[in-house]
C-alpha cells in the first residue's frame, strides 16, 4: 500500500462531523474533502430539484458558501447530511422563488442511481409500505431514464423534493422532516401523495412511450 493510497483510506475513515470540527479549527483542506464527498449526491439531488444543470450548480456553489459561513454555528454532535440538506433546499426553494416558477428541464439531466449512505433510510418502497414499484433506475436504458426524468420534473415542487429525498438519496422520514422543516405526519402523507402522483404519470407517459406518442 503506497502512503497515498493510505492517507486517502484515512480521510475516508474521518467523519463529515469531524472534518467540520478540524476545519473550524484551521484545517482548510477538511472543507474540500467535505465538498468532494458530496459533490456528486447533491448535484443530483439539486438537478432532480430544479430540473436544471446551470441553476443546480449555481445553488450548490451557494449552498457550501453557507456551510462555510455557518461552519462555526453547527452542532457537531448532530449529523452534517441532513444540515448540507437543509441549506441545500433551502437555496433551491429561494432559486424558485426569485425566477416564480420552475426552469425548464435540461435535456442532460438524467435521473440517475446514486443514492446515500447505506442505512441511512430504507427503501422508498420499504418507506411507504404501499403496492406501488417505481421502476429500476440501475436497470434502466437512457430512453427509460428520460421518461422517469420527465415525470419526477412534472411532480409539484413539494411531491417533488420529498419523493428526491426518500427515494434518490434514502434519507429517512425524521430527516426529511428536518430538513424541510415539516413535521412528520407532513412527509408521510406528501410521501403517499407523491408515489401515487407518480405512479399515475408514469403509466401515462410510459404508455405514450410505447405508443409511440
């Protein structure tokens, strides 16, 4: 093992808590290992969100200026995904906000599997314990992963993000709610809502698909 390869292995053993911690005391390099670790996750999460790559990147540069702005106000002894979370939403429902109505979906932002931290929530089917599979992202082709993108994007914006949340990123029900600043009777039934929502559309657009409409 080369001593690269096990400093690397070392600063994957190192908490999200921890590196805030090192980080407010000085240690700069801890921001951008937090920044590389969820570089991917929630640029996925604020392109579902937005359905727009150029507004997803806006926010998430904005999104780790407040984590370092706020760097000294955090609660180590809490989770840090969730907090990233929250001010990620946040910045993303004030994106909506000042331009009044969702951005266009970019072509280019497909839905995709990358999805969170094994056992930090279940499985959106397992969360809603209903009747209603939503299809396999891992087995799907580029045509099948468009038309999941189009409905996740027609969703309203607050079926939309939760369904991002539980389903794309596996939080679960206490942390969506923490993050949304909602309580959890309100996820649980824009959870239902959601997955119903979806499953309508999708037959919609699916049969349209194959009909060649």
């Amino acid at each position: 093992m080369t001593v690269l390869t096990e400093e690397i292995r070392l600063q994957d053993k190192i908490t999200d808590e921890q590196l805030v911690a090192d980080y407010r005391s000085g240690k700069t390099e801890c921001f951008e290992q937090l920044l590389e670790r969820y570089r991917l996750e929630l640029f996925h999460f604020l392109i579902r969100f937005l359905g727009n790559r150029a507004a997803a990147e806006d926010v998430f540069q904005d999104a780790f200026l407040q984590i370092h702005l706020s760097a000294d106000t955090f609660d180590i002894s809490k989770r840090f995904k969730p907090w990233l979370f929250t001010i990620a939403a946040n910045k993303a429902r004030d994106f909506l906000r000042k331009n009044n109505r969702r951005q266009a979906a970019s072509l280019s932002a497909m839905i995709d599997s990358s999805g969170g931290d094994s056992g930090s929530g279940r499985s959106f089917v397992d969360l809603m314990e209903a009747d209603v599979v939503l299809p396999d992202l891992g087995a799907q082709n580029a045509e099948q992963r468009e038309l999941v993108r189009q409905v996740v994007q027609s969703l309203p914006d607050h079926l939309r993000e939760v369904l991002t949340l539980a389903y794309f990123n596996q939080f679960a029900y206490k942390e969506i709610a923490e993050i949304l600043s909602i309580p959890l009777g309100t996820v649980k039934s824009r959870l239902h809502a959601a997955v119903g929502t979806f499953a309508d559309l999708w037959k919609a657009k699916f049969k349209e698909s194959e009909s060649g409409g």
